[in-house]
C-alpha cells in the first residue's frame, strides 16, 4: 500500500489552532490533510519550488473552502527560501522530497529556523527504490541517515512509524 496522508498527519498528531509549514508540497496530499486536522483557527504553508504545483493546491483549497490553506513559491533548499519568518510554526512537513534534493542539510536548518522552541518535524520518505516505483536506488535516503542530520542538527528523535508499504515516518522535536 501506498502512503495515505491523512494516516501519517493522525500519527503525527497536528491539533486545532496549529501552524504548519508542507514543503516540498507537491500536489497537496499532506497540505489538505494538515489543513483538515487544524481546522479554520490553524493554517497550512504549502510550500514548492513549482508554481503550476501551488496553483494547483490552491485551486484545490478554493474548491474544498479551506481557507486556512496559504501557498508559497519558495525553495527549502536555501535559508530563507520558505519566505517564513523564525520560529512562525509548530510544525513542519518533510513528505517525500528528501531522496531528490541536493542539500539536505539546508532543509534541516529551515525547518529548525521557522520552527517555534519545541516544534516538530515530520519526516516521510521512501524505504527503497522500487523499480519504476519511488527513486532510484542512488537517491534513497534512508531512515538512519534522516535521523542522523537531523539529530546534527539539534532535533530529538521523537518517533519512528510506518508510513505505508514504500515508506518510512520519523518524528523530530526542535530543541
């Protein structure tokens, strides 16, 4: 089975009234769900590099009013690139994005600089390279090595779940 978002937002227990940073949004899979789990006192940062992407999450949101949903064309990959102010979000999203980015790092240090004191981040990525399926195995990026840029980073490793058949799910806790 594949990874269901709404699944890996239960288990990473976002709550009413939160603010939460998608990047990598992507077509919105985790930003609707997020969204729906904040409710309309939260709001949900879907964040991507690929303005057609955004548009299309923000013409989802428009046809699902869901007005707690914000687009922004950024890019993760650099600090500042999200366009979000220091410590702005309880939570930040990493779905699926780390196996194709060049720096890792700089993803890590933009979720800890948006992220409030004791905020968290939810990793998701693919276990493997699976044929036509996911990345090619050169590009997966595994669950030890999530764990160990971002425990070098000053996060605390909270959890570990499974995020579907393909995938894994960590937890991470700024300090």
């Amino acid at each position: 089975m594949f990874s269901d978002p709404a699944k890996n937002i239960e288990q990473f227990g976002l709550s009413r009234g939160m603010f939460v940073a998608d990047f990598g949004a992507g077509s919105g899979f985790y930003t609707m769900s997020a969204a729906k789990a904040v409710g309309d006192n939260g709001r949900v940062y879907a964040i991507d590099i690929q303005k057609e992407l955004i548009q299309k999450i923000k013409n989802q949101a428009n046809v699902e009013h869901m007005p707690n949903i914000e687009i922004i064309w950024g890019d993760v990959e650099k600090i500042g690139g999200s366009k979000m102010s220091d410590g702005s979000v309880d939570a930040v999203i990493i779905a699926n994005i780390l196996f194709q980015i060049a720096d890792k790092n700089n993803v890590c240090l933009e979720a800890k600089r948006i992220l409030k004191k004791s905020g968290r981040a939810l990793v998701i990525d693919w276990l493997d390279s699976f044929g036509n399926l996911g990345p090619r195995q050169s590009d997966v990026f595994s669950p030890s090595s999530a764990k160990e840029i971002f425990q070098k980073n000053d996060f605390i490793f909270d959890r570990e779940f499974s995020a579907g058949e393909h995938n894994y799910g960590l937890i991470f806790k700024k300090q």
